[in-house]
C-alpha cells in the first residue's frame, strides 16, 4: 500500500464480464506507480480511438501519483 491505498487491483470475473459487454473494453492491471506516462499515453490512445477523435488526451501529465490513485479507485466504487 501507498498513501494507504492499495496498489494493486484484482477484477472479478463478472466486472470484467460487464466491462466487456457495455463497454466493448477490456480491464487491465497497470502500473502506475513507475510508468505513469506510458500508462497515461495508452489510456489517451484508447480514448481517442474509442471516441473516434473526439476526445484525444483524458489523462495529462503529469499524473500526481495520489490523485490518480484516487480518481481510479472512485471510479471502480461506483
């Protein structure tokens, strides 16, 4: 754990499932910790394909390690 959050994420089978099927996408475990900007670049390529253009940069660096760790585990508790 850092900042008292885990740094790690194990996904369920049927969230993966619903992941797939309403989204079209794929979960994955990465790490942002030591490849903030390649994970930050993989996430802005995969919304910028999925939106088709519209959207081409979510993520902007830098990613301050508390806060995405934050924003992410918001996003996996709604």
């Amino acid at each position: 754990m850092e900042f008292g959050y885990p740094t790690t994420c194990d996904f369920k089978d049927s969230y993966q499932q619903h992941i797939n099927n309403i989204y079209k996408a794929q979960t994955e475990s990465v790490d942002f910790l030591n490849q903030a900007d390649k994970v930050r670049e993989d996430i802005n390529a995969w919304v910028c394909n999925a939106t088709k253009g519209l959207m081409k940069e979510m993520l902007k660096p830098p990613l301050p390690r508390k806060t995405i760790q934050l924003y992410f585990l918001q996003m996996l508790s709604t």
